[in-house]
C-alpha cells in the first residue's frame, strides 16, 4: 500500500519550525524515484471522475508533486508564490498565521474565468495557506474543484475548513 511505504521514508523532524511541532518532512521521499511515482499515480487514480481543467501548487513543496501531477495528468500548472516573488502582474490574498500575517500570489491571468482547478500542496496541517490559495482562486474566477495533499494532519480537523470550496480532498498519507 502507498500509504505506508510513504509513511515508512517521510521523517519526523520534532520542535521545527518551533518548539512543540513534529514537522513531517517529505524530502527524504524525493531520494525515492520509484516511490514518487507511485504517488504520482496514486493521486491520478483517485482524481478519476472529478474534472478540473488546471493545477495550481502552493510554495514551494506544493510545487513538487502537483508539478509532477500536472506533467503526468498532461494539465497545465500555475505556481501559488509567496509575496513579490512573481515577476507579472499578480493578484494577492493575506491571511493569518500562528505568529502574523502572510501573502500569496498568482499572475492575473493565470486562467480564464470560470477554469476549475485542483489545488496541491505537500501537506494539510491548520489548512490556512490552503484556504487563502482557494480565495485567490476565486478572486480571479475560478472554481476551486479538488484538493490533493501527499499528507493530512487529520487530527486538526483542517478539512472542514476546505469543505466550503470543495468536497473532493485527496490525502495519501493520513496522521489521525
């Protein structure tokens, strides 16, 4: 099963960023080639059935496998970047963290009014960069059709915050 061979090689990195977080770092998954693939697949099969035209990741692990799935899934992909790290003309949203305030980013005409997009990141934990990224999506007109995450920190009850976009929420690897 997936789920456990990505269990068995994301590492548990305690008291990071700061004391009291378990970070579930993925980075030893990318030393895995096979094992990427197998989550690259994993994914598309579970997307079957639900139309989206675009996949938009959020900085920067998000890049990593929603790029992979774009490529594979043969979509195009639109980067989800931190603020002023984009060189067109963009279109922002902030949004509250644990410790202040952050801002992401996407160019104005990233895609047509009315495209339905999958929105990946690496990991839902709190859920409040995801749910920005949705908003964002909407802010220029598009319709927020799933969400994919290589990992779900299920015991903070983040999906409830997505449910409002989208009801298709995609995890590979679930921590309850």
């Amino acid at each position: 099963m997936v789920e456990e061979q990505l269990k068995e090689v994301i590492r548990d990195i305690p008291d990071f960023p700061e004391p009291g977080i378990v970070f579930k770092d993925i980075t030893p998954l990318l030393q895995h080639p096979e094992l990427v693939q197998q989550a690259i697949e994993e994914f598309a099969q579970q997307l079957e059935g639900i139309s989206f035209d675009v996949i938009a990741g959020i900085e920067s692990r998000g890049f990593l496998f929603g790029f992979l799935l774009a490529q594979h899934l043969k979509k195009p992909f639109i980067p989800i970047r931190k603020q002023g790290k984009l060189p067109y003309t963009t279109v922002s949203e902030s949004y509250k963290l644990e410790y202040g305030q952050a801002t992401i980013e996407m160019h104005e005409d990233a895609f047509p009014a009315g495209t339905k997009v999958l929105i990946h990141d690496d990991l839902l934990a709190t859920g409040g960069t995801v749910v920005a990224a949705s908003k964002l999506i909407e802010k220029v007109g598009g319709h927020v059709a799933a969400y994919s995450f290589v990992i779900s920190l299920d015991f903070l009850q983040s999906a409830g915050r997505l449910t409002r976009f989208s009801e298709h929420i995609i995890s590979l690897v679930h921590y309850p």
